[in-house]
C-alpha cells in the first residue's frame, strides 16, 4: 500500500461539489426548456413556471461557484509548452497507452483545455442568460438581441454539457481519480503514472 | 382561452407527437382589416376591452393621437397613427388597428417551450391557453410582428385570442361587431381574400395604383390580413415587408435541438463503448506492489 | 339634417366642412364610406386641420378658422361665372327672378341701413319690391339688375380665386380644385351633400355659414333631392330631442316663437307672427299659425282656455330680452339673475370665457344642479389648485346637486340627426337616489301648485290650471306624455271635398295638441320679481343636453297642423299628411318645423314631386 | 314653406344682411377684413351682440398671433366620458396641437407640456406636434393654428386638465347667440 498524497483541500472539494450540483440542477431545469422531450424535468423543479424562475438563480449560483475554483486553479491551467508535445501524443492516451506519454505536471492538456472551455461556456451562459431573464432584465434588451441571446445560450450550454460529460467519463475511466475529490488524496503510484511532474514536486525533499 | 375542444387543436406548443387532424372540414377564418375605411373611432379597442373584460391603465398622452400607446398584456388591440408623405406633399395619416395576425406558421408556437401553451386551432386561430403558460417570454422572441405582451403581474403571454370563445359559437370578433364604417370583415379565409382583392382594385380606381392585400406568404399567409393603400410600402406602418420567423429562432428551435440531443447522447454512449473496449487505466505500481 | 343619414349613400360626392363627421359622428359615417364603396362618391374635406375624416378623403384643402364665407363665397361666385348651375331649378324654385327695393345697397361692408349705436339693422330697405297686387314683382329672365339674381352676381363677384386665398390660406389651386368638383354636381344627373356641425355653427357669422352653403346647394339643384341637402350632424344622441321640447327661450313648444313684451294682446302676437303668401298659388306656412296656438293653449290648459279668454294667452310668460345662454350668463355676471336650476348642463365647461362664469356663477343666491355626474360646474366653487383657482371662502352661493338617471336608466325616445325618434326601454335601475329628470321637475311642479292652492299669489292659473292629468302626477310615465303629446281629438271635422273626386269625404280628424312638459321641465326659474317666470336658458345646449324620456318625446302639434293643412295642399304636406303614417309621420314631420326641410324627405317619400322651396336657414342652432 | 313659396338666396330674416358677407372672427390673425379694408367697424359681424366689457377681453394679434380653435375627439363625448374608463383608456389626457413649423419656432419638442394662453385665460396640456396642421398664407404672412380638444376637466377619471373654455371668447353668432368656439386667438410657450 503506497503512500497517499493530498491533491485537494477541502475547500476546493466542497467548492467542486456545489458546483457539480449546482449544474446538475441548472442543466436539468434548461433542458427542460430546449426540448420538449425533456421537459418533464420541469416536474423536479414544480412545474414550467417554477422552473422558469429557479433556471437563472441555479445558473447564476453555479457561475459563482466556479468563480470560487477558478481563481484556486486558473494557474495550475495555463497552458505551457510541455502541453503542446502531450497534446501531440494524445491519440496513445485515449488508447490507454500512458507510458507513450510525456510526464505532466497537476493537469494534463486535455484536463487544461477543459477547463477554459467551461470557463468560457460559463461567462457566455452568464452574459446572454441575463439579456432574457424574465421579468427584471429581458424588458431592456431588444427582440433581435434577445434571439440571438437564445441561441448562443443553448449552444454554450451544449458545449458545457459535453465537457462536463467528457470530465465525468475520464474520471471514472482513469481508476483511483475520483477519490481525488472524495477524499482529496490519491495514491502515490496514481499520480507517478498520471502526473509524474506533479508528484516529483510534492515529494520532492523527502 | 380555450373555448374550443381538443379535437380542433391541429398545432401545439411544444409537442413532439401530431395531435388531432380528424377536423379537416372546418373552413379557415379570417379578419380584413381595410385600412381605407378605417377613421380611427377605437371604437374596436373599446370593444376588445369589454368583451375580454380588459381594462388598462389610465395612461398619459405623450404627444400623438395613439392611446394606449402600443399593445400591453390588457390591451389586444389598439390604433396607430402614422402620418406619412409617400409622395413628397403630399400628407396622409395611416390609421392601422395593430393586434395578433394569427399566422398560419405561428412563430410564437414555434417558440414556446411549454407543451399546449399556445395552440393553433383548425379554423386558423393562434391562442395562447395561460394555464400551460410559463412566463419565459420565447413566443415575445418568436413572434415576427412583435405581438405578444407578457404580464408583470402574472407573468402569463396575452394577445389578441380574435375571440376564440365568440367564433366557436359562430360569432364574429367583437371589434368586426363594433366597426360602425365596416372597416373590419370576418368571415373564410377564402372569401375575405378575394374581398379583400376586390378592395384593393376599388382603392386601385380611387387612384392608390399600389393598394394591396397584405398576407405575408413567409409566415404562410396571416388570418388578419390589411387591404393597404400602400401594399408595395407596408414598412410605412411599421409592417414587415416580409415577415418571417427569424433565422435565429428557426436554427434553435429547429436544427439545433436534434444535434445537441444527438451530441450530448452520443458523447455517453461513446464514452461508453470506449471503456468497454479499452478498459480503465490503471497504475502500474498498485498492481506490482500487489 | 334635411335628408336623412342613410340617405348619403345615394351621393355623389361628399363634402365635409365646418364639421368632422368621421371623428364626432363615426356611426353615421359608415354612410359615407358606403357610397366611397358602392357608388364611387368622392369625399371632399376643407379643415384647418388634417382630421380623422381628411385621413379617408379623396381631396383635402386647408383653410384659416372662421373664414368659410370667404370660401364659398368664392365657390358661389365660380359656379356663377363658370355657369357651372342648375338653371331650371333656380328658376323653379328660388326667389332667383324676385325683385328687391331699389334702396337696397351694400358697401364696404355694410348693407344699407346699419345702425352702429344698436349694431343692428334697420331692414326696411331690404324687402322685395311688392306690386299693388300685394305680391312680390318679379323678372324670370333674370335680367333686371334688381333682381336676386343679378344682385348676388354682382355681390359675389368681389369673391375672386385670388382674393379667397388671400383670406382663407387655402392655396388657389386647391380651392379652384375644390370648386370645380363642386361645380360638375350642377349636372342634373349628379348629387352633392354637405356634411357640417359645430364647426360652422359656433362662430359669429355661424348662421351665414350654413346660409351660404344652402346657396350653393340651391345653385347646383342638390336640394331635396336624394343625396342631396344640407345636413347638420347633432352632437348626440340626443340632442334633437333636446332641441324639439322647446329647450330654447325664444321658442314654444313645436317651435312657435314666444310672446314678448311687446307682445300684449294676442291680436299683436298673432299679427307679428302669421304669415301670408307674397306670390300667387302659394301658402305660407305661419299662415296657420294661430290655429296651432290655440291648440297647444288647449293641450296646455284644456277647459280653461276658452275663446273669451283668448285661449289664455295672458298667462303666458312674454320675455322681457334675450335668454340665450350667453344672455343668461351676462345676466348672471351683472348680478340680476341669482338663481338657477342646471338641468343637464355643465356651463362651467361648456360655456364661453370659464372666468366669467365663474364670476357669474359666484354672484349667484343658490344653484340647483341636476345631473348624473358630479360636474365641473357643481363644484366650481372647490379649489382645484391652478385647474379651478378659486376661494370657496369668497363664494356665497348654496349648490344642491340633484343626482339625475342616465340615459340607459329610464325609458324614452332618442330623436336622432336624421330626426328619426327611437324608444328605448330602461336598462338598469338608476343607482342611488337618483331620480329621473321628469319626476324631479314634476314634484317640483306639484309643491309649486300645492304652494300657490295654499298661499295664492300673483297670477295663479299658469300653475293652477296647468292640465296635468298622469297616474302618477310626480311622476309622470314616459308613455303618457308621449301618448299625451300625440294629442287626442276634441271634435270629430270632417275635411273639405275632394276638388278631384266631389264624392269621396276623407275622415280626418282636428286634434288638438298637448302640452309638452319639456316648456317646463326645461326652464331655469330667474328669481325675479316677475312672477311671470320667464323662460331663461335652454336646459342644455349642443355643448351638453341630457335625454330624457319626456324631453325625448315629440311636438304635438305636428298632428293639428296636419290637419290644418288641410284645403292648402301643397306638394309636401299633402303628401306627408296624408300618408297612412300614424307611428312613422311623428319621425318625418317634425322635420316641417324648419321651413322646408321636410323638403328632402317629401322627395324621398314621393320622388315624383317637385322639389321643394328652400329654406332659408335660419340658425346655426341646427346643430 | 316661405311666404315666398319658393326658396330664398336673398333673406331678410338674417340679421347681418340679407346676403352672406365675409367677416373675421372678433378675435382676427389679420386685423383687418379684406373685402373692406378701409372699413375698421366691418372687421367682424357688425350685427353680432357684444357685451359691456366683453369687447375688451378680445385679444390683440399682436399679443396673441396665433388662430385658435377648439374641437371634440371620437374617444370622447364632450365633457360626461371622461368619467368613463374605457374612453379614458383610449384618450386619457389633455392636449393641443400645433404644427411642426410652429414647434420648431417654439423649441416644442412631441410630448412637450405647453402653456396656452388667451386674453381670458390659460390651458397647460401636453403638446401634438403633427404634420396635420400646416402654416397658412393669409395675406402674405404666415398664419399657425393651435387646436385645442375640449374633452378634460377636474372631474372625472381621465387625468385631471384644464377647461378649454378658459380661453374661448364670450360672443356668439348674430341670429342664433351660439358662442364662437371655434375662432379665437392665443399665445403659446413651453411649459
């Protein structure tokens, strides 16, 4: 039994989990709304009307929330040159071939990129969810913006729903992940193997 | 309102599923407005007022003859004034009662996330059923003419309902009952298209060479249509030249819904079959050590 | 109206001026645009402004407030140079070829005989020159340049194109352009009507207005015609009915003058006021006068009024001066009426100058408001910060205010423009203590009576002998008056032989003509000594006059004149009078009081006759 | 009907005369009468009736250089449906119209609260500013109309204005004494 080594604190844990709920409960109320044949959802929110008004208070709280993460990583996540050669190797990666990989540091560059990309999604939910938000901000946009602001909202939305669907699966595809934000450690060996970088430098001087 | 049953429902908001269509010999309504005998008496607003038992706020005149000044949640109907110069010198003051047209591709419908809140009966009129209705305001974005007024109070859509609940018991619209100058017609959708012809060659003989009929094919033809004096100008009274739904709303209450459900259903499932064929990734070391 | 609103669909063309009939009269307008539609009328408007009618005109010319003389002055003078006329019928039926006193003249603005210390005329030199068979001379080639004809040519020809434009604004083009549509209705195949109300009516030469357009219409031959007339469109549903009770000071019931100071004995009345045919072959129509006096005195105070007391003629009030609403307001203003009963009137708004009226109102002892509203007027002595500044602590007059029903809260009639007399049944029950205006001037009627029976008093038997025969005597029905003002036959006459068919007696009756309430109902008592109550103000001008069932209901004299007509038939009332018509003809005849405007009608009923003579409009009050 | 049995281009019955003649209203944009310009007492009807001290609350061109007049609007029946909601709905407040011309003299934007002022008295309302009234040629200067819709008062449930007979002159026709309403001048500014 290797040694453990703390990935996350419990602060961060906690911010990730509200904001996992937080989108587990916007994205429902929104699909709701994108198609009707999921719009029974409106059901866990108390019918189309209450959905209607949680959607942008559940949205907004979830942008708060990775506000929160986000000032706690975004440094972590810049992209550095080491990223630009693993993302060349990335085809050994979805083979499941890590030794084929070059080590990386806390976050590999699929893990960087999703990152922004949920970041982005978020300000651009954010930005045109407000432009037709019933009844206190809708009323000073014009129809025209407003239907563009749809648009862009659904599809910032189905952009964060694929990224959040893509998280999901690495977590649970790359075994002894998930406990990373359970319990906030991981096993030395899991993080030689998946982010050799890293782990030399939180076990350096021992 | 809904006034009629189930049965002459044809198009529902929101619906995935066709509904009803057994109702194929109900004849097509319609209201022509003929704008070159209408003098601007409201006296089509009062009546819209009192048989919806509306009544609007006291408002204040803010400098034109238009009052209420534009459509509101009480207020289905009202007159617009525009006083245009079509040829230079020469005045004239277009007076067009403004209200839904009932399209037959009813942006509003295409819009509305809430299944059943606004319908499309066989006989062409678009009513919006407030029980079902959740307040979003998409019909504000789908609509082409800008018709739907969502309450503060009770956050419901309202719109004119070319009552619904009168012609189901084979009555005319209150504002066509109350028209004294006959300005307003209600009858098939065939016979006011060809009265409204007739109009518009009577308005041609009276010297206005491009009068016209005004029922935007790109909405699929309305069930208020205009005899307009300017028909090759409608713009001149804040009419869509061509009036159709947005692009906008068409891509993301068309195309995009598929694509994403596509999308979001085959990242699981491909996530799925990615695992079963090349299993987790596990660290070597647990399994030495082991 | 001389023809009816239904009638503008057999026009031709269309013209509105002095009015605005698609804005204040939308439901009669629906007429105009049947004949835009189905006869391909064209539509004239001539406005300062660009009205809601202009919007749905073919043609439409501006022109400067209160100059429409000018302009039709200059429409007179075009349609007489151009020969743009209906010659045979001006010939027919005009005073055309009348010759008139050679002392008449006219020059730089006056017509002879003005008197500046009066500002009013001395008409004697302006009659027509009268033969010593006491009838008027007369030249039909229309020649003598004393003739009507060659006078009004010569008048109007001051009226040029460039003058009109030079008054009115209207850009010469535009009125030229409005005079020859005009003109081509001269053609004896085409019809023109005139639409107008109070844009013609209030203005100081108001009356002028009307007359001068009637010229143009006599010109082009558009008189009693289908599609023709001159129509004045009322103001309300009612204000006809209004107007037909006598609610004006000068006027008895059925429009018979009343008497005035000068007016002592009834021979001087009778005198002052029967007329007699000045051409051979022709009757003129206040020849019956006296017999429809006597009939009112007899609806009015039945058995008591007997030959050998002139039918009472004593009893009625003779005006001392002038009663209009203004008269009646300076009055007020000087202080010498102080109090007033306000019928369905809200003069604060409706009157002239509100400073003055206020002033008037101020001076007054009490005021008595009936109406269903809380009027302006009943409060005009509240501040109402700059909208009615005015120190309740400066103003002594006591107002009671009478809650009165509205028109859908009692039965009656409306009497429409086209004179045409509608019943309605009560709606809803007035809410409150509001009472009818009947009832409430009823009751006063009767503590009146009851007050004179106890006290006596200077001249008793106005009150005392009024007839008053209803169920309810504080309450009259509306049905009973109406029944009562149909009138109900005294003695069984048989009328003259039949000069065509000797054998044949046609069974008429003489009957004899009630009284209407409304020469009560609508007076406002001046609290002064004369006892004999003069009639003060009309209860409600166009500004404002209330329906009521008994005010709404009909002159009955309409029927004895009928039967006065009588041996004197002429095309019109031989007509009109002998058409089986007992319900209908209240609806036609009443348009005879204005001389000839039954004239439209009569050519409606028996297209056959020929047009009738024309009259000469009298006032803007039509209106 | 007449004694005449026929009908009459020549009445004697008229007071003013027996033929119709051009007269300004009492209150005149132009001062003098064209068709007798020499003739300073045949300005306005010389039969119609004048009060004492009426004569003098006639306003001067000079300081009141614009036409006036006063009208009813459909929404409304003179002075009873202001106490009506419906028609209050359709035409709720006072106003007056004038001419884009004449605003732009005056600075008065649409909407504008404008101050109406005769020899008798003054109205405030909102301003119509409307290509519907144009500037008149009337002997070879500008003449501008103002109009002004009677329908509003204190009473009522429309929003409370002022009388527009406030400003109207006490002097009627000479035959039938009806008032002239629809004639007058005024003074205009912003409020």
């Amino acid at each position: 039994m290797s040694r453990l080594l703390q990935r996350y604190k419990d602060g961060d844990r906690m911010n990730h989990w509200f904001i996992a709920l937080m989108f587990v409960l916007a994205a429902l109320s929104g699909l709701a709304f994108f198609h009707p044949s999921m719009f029974f959802f409106a059901n866990l929110f108390g019918g189309g009307s209450w959905t209607r008004i949680l959607h942008p208070f559940l949205g907004l709280l979830m942008v708060l929330g990775f506000l929160g993460l986000f000032f706690r990583l975004w440094r972590d996540n810049l992209i550095t040159a080491g990223d630009r050669e693993w993302a060349r190797h990335m085809g050994k990666m979805l083979s499941g071939d890590k030794a084929g990989l070059p080590p990386v540091g806390k976050y590999n560059y699929a893990q960087k990129l999703t990152f922004w990309v949920m970041a982005l999604s978020l300000v651009v939910l954010l930005a045109t969810g407000v432009m037709f938000w019933r009844p206190w901000f809708a009323p000073y946009f014009s129809v025209e913006a407003m239907r563009a602001a749809v648009l862009l909202h659904s599809v910032a939305a189905v952009v964060l729903i694929l990224s959040t669907i893509m998280h999901v699966y690495a977590a649970i595809w790359v075994k002894g992940t998930i406990r990373a934000m359970t319990r906030g450690t991981v096993t030395e060996s899991w993080a030689k193997t998946n982010h050799a970088l890293w782990h030399q430098e939180v076990t350096k001087g021992r | 309102m809904a006034s009629l049953q189930s049965l002459d429902v044809v198009a529902r908001s929101a619906t995935t599923l066709p509904t009803p269509q057994v109702r194929q010999a109900i004849p097509q309504v319609a209201k022509l407005i003929d704008e070159s005998k209408c003098i601007g008496c409201k006296a089509c607003q009062v009546a819209c007022m009192n048989w919806n038992d509306l009544r609007d706020e006291v408002g204040e005149t803010v400098g034109v003859y238009d009052n209420p000044v534009d459509l509101t949640p009480s207020s289905w109907t009202v007159m617009k004034f525009y006083e245009v110069e079509p040829k230079a010198g020469s005045l004239e003051w277009l007076i067009r009662k403004d209200g839904c047209m009932h399209c037959e591709d009813p942006g509003c419908l295409k819009a509305c996330p809430s299944p059943g809140a606004i319908v499309k009966y066989a006989n062409g009129i678009v009513d919006f059923i407030s029980e079902n209705c959740v307040g979003c305001g998409y019909c504000v974005k789908g609509c082409p003419f800008d018709v739907p007024r969502i309450s503060q109070k009770d956050n419901k859509a309202y719109k004119c309902t070319l009552c619904s609940d009168r012609v189901s018991v084979g009555l005319e619209p209150a504002c066509v009952k109350t028209c004294p100058t006959g300005a307003i017609s209600f009858g098939t959708k065939d016979d006011m298209v060809s009265y409204g012809e007739k109009r518009a060659g009577e308005l041609k003989e009276r010297g206005f060479q491009n009068a016209g009929l005004y029922n935007p094919e790109g909405v699929g033809g309305t069930h208020v249509m205009y005899v307009l004096k300017h028909a090759d100008k409608p713009q001149l009274e804040e009419l869509p030249a061509n009036p159709r739904i947005d692009p906008m709303v068409s891509l993301w209450k068309g195309l995009a819904k598929p694509l994403a459900v596509a999308g979001m259903i085959g990242a699981m499932v491909a996530g799925f079959f990615h695992y079963m064929k090349v299993g987790p990734v596990e660290d070597k070391a647990e399994k030495e050590e082991a | 109206m001389t023809n009816s609103w239904t009638d503008i669909k057999n026009t031709d063309l269309v013209l509105i001026m002095g009015g605005n009939a698609a804005e204040a009269h939308p439901c009669g307008f629906k007429w105009v645009t049947e004949a835009q539609q189905h006869r391909k009328a064209k539509l004239i408007v001539v406005d300062p402004r660009f009205t809601r009618s202009a919007a749905v005109a073919d043609y439409y010319a501006p022109i400067r407030v209160g100059t429409d003389i000018a302009f039709l002055a200059g429409v007179i003078n075009y349609l007489l140079i151009n020969n743009k006329i209906h010659l045979d019928y001006v010939k027919l039926n005009t005073d055309a070829s009348f010759l008139v006193k050679d002392e008449f003249g006219f020059d730089n603005g006056f017509f002879t005989g003005y008197n500046e210390g009066s500002r009013s005329y001395n008409k004697a030199s302006w009659g027509y020159q009268m033969g010593p068979d006491g009838f008027v001379k007369t030249d039909d080639t229309l020649q003598d340049p004393q003739c009507v004809f060659q006078l009004m040519k010569k008048h109007f020809s001051r009226y040029t194109p460039e003058m009109v434009s030079k008054i009115t604004g209207t850009p010469k083009d535009q009125f030229l352009k409005v005079a020859e549509m005009l003109g081509e209705t001269s053609a004896p195949n085409k019809v023109m009507t005139i639409l107008y109300a109070l844009g013609w009516t209030q203005h100081s030469v108001g009356s002028q207005n009307i007359r001068t357009m009637a010229m143009i219409q006599l010109l082009l031959g558009n008189m009693g015609r289908p599609g023709g007339g001159v129509n004045a469109l009322r103001g309300h549903a009612n204000v006809q009915g209004i107007t037909d009770m006598c609610a004006l000071p000068e006027n008895l019931s059925g429009y018979m003058s009343a008497p005035t100071d000068t007016d002592d004995t009834r021979e001087k009345y009778m005198a002052a006021r029967t007329g007699k045919a000045i051409r051979p072959n022709q009757m003129a129509f206040t020849q019956n006068f006296p017999k429809w006096h006597t009939s009112l005195m007899k609806a009015y105070y039945g058995n008591a009024a007997t030959k050998e007391n002139d039918f009472a003629y004593d009893w009625l009030p003779k005006r001392d001066g002038a009663y209009d609403v203004l008269a009646m307001f300076e009055l007020m203003h000087q202080g010498k009426m102080n109090g007033f009963l306000c019928q369905g009137f809200n003069p604060l708004a409706a009157v002239p100058n509100k400073k003055k009226l206020s002033a008037g109102l101020s001076k007054l002892k009490y005021m008595v408001v009936f109406d269903p509203l809380e009027t302006e007027t009943s409060e005009f002595w509240k501040n109402f910060g700059p909208l009615n500044d005015v120190d309740p602590a400066k103003i002594r007059t006591e107002v009671f205010r009478l809650p009165t029903s509205c028109f859908a809260e009692e039965t009656g009639t409306f009497t429409n423009s086209s004179r045409v007399i509608s019943w309605k049944e009560k709606a809803v029950d007035p809410p409150g203590q509001s009472k009818a205006d009947s009832e409430i001037i009823s009751r006063l009627f009767m503590k009146l009576r009851e007050l004179y029976a106890k006290d006596g008093g200077k001249l008793p038997e106005p009150i005392a002998a009024l007839t008053w025969n209803y169920s309810n005597p504080s309450a009259p029905a509306p049905d009973e008056v109406l029944r009562e003002i149909n009138g109900r036959a005294l003695v069984n006459l048989l009328a003259p032989p039949d000069p065509k068919n000797p054998d044949a007696r046609v069974q008429s009756r003489w009957r004899q003509a009630p009284s209407s309430r409304a020469s009560r109902s609508c007076v406002t008592m001046a609290a002064r000594p004369a006892a004999t109550g003069s009639i003060a103000a009309r209860s409600a001008p166009p500004a404002i006059s209330r329906n009521g069932a008994i005010r709404a209901t009909r002159p009955g004299w309409a029927y004895s004149r009928a039967g006065a007509s009588h041996g004197q038939p002429t095309a019109g009332f031989s007509t009109t009078a002998q058409a089986p018509m007992p319900r209908a003809s209240p609806g036609i005849r009443p348009e005879s009081i204005w001389p000839g405007t039954a004239a439209g009608r009569v050519a409606q009923t028996c297209p056959t006759s020929a047009p009738m003579p024309r009259p000469n409009r009298m006032s803007g009050r039509s209106s | 009907m007449n004694p005449e049995g026929v009908a009459r281009f020549y009445a004697v019955a008229m007071n003013e005369g027996p033929f119709p003649e051009h007269y300004e209203p009492f209150e005149t944009p132009v001062g003098v009468n064209l068709m007798c310009p020499t003739n300073p007492k045949a300005v306005s009807n010389p039969a119609a009736r004048v009060y004492k001290g009426d004569m003098e609350a006639f306003g001067k061109k000079e300081e009141f250089p614009y036409a006036a007049t006063t009208y009813r609007l459909t929404e409304h029946l003179h002075f009873w449906t202001k106490h009506s909601r419906s028609n209050a709905i359709t035409q709720p407040a006072p106003f007056v119209e004038i001419g884009e011309e004449l605003a732009r003299e005056k600075g008065i934007r649409q909407g504008d609260r404008v101050k109406v002022k005769s020899n008798r008295g003054e109205v405030i309302a909102a301003c119509v500013v409307t290509k519907r009234m144009k500037a008149l040629e009337v002997n070879g200067k500008k003449v501008h109309h103002v109009g002004i819709p009677i329908h509003w008062g204190f009473k009522g449930v429309t929003q409370n204005g002022y009388l527009a007979n406030a400003l109207t002159p006490f002097v009627g026709d000479a035959n039938s004494q009806t008032p002239e309403y629809k004639a007058f001048l005024v003074n205009i500014e912003k409020a």
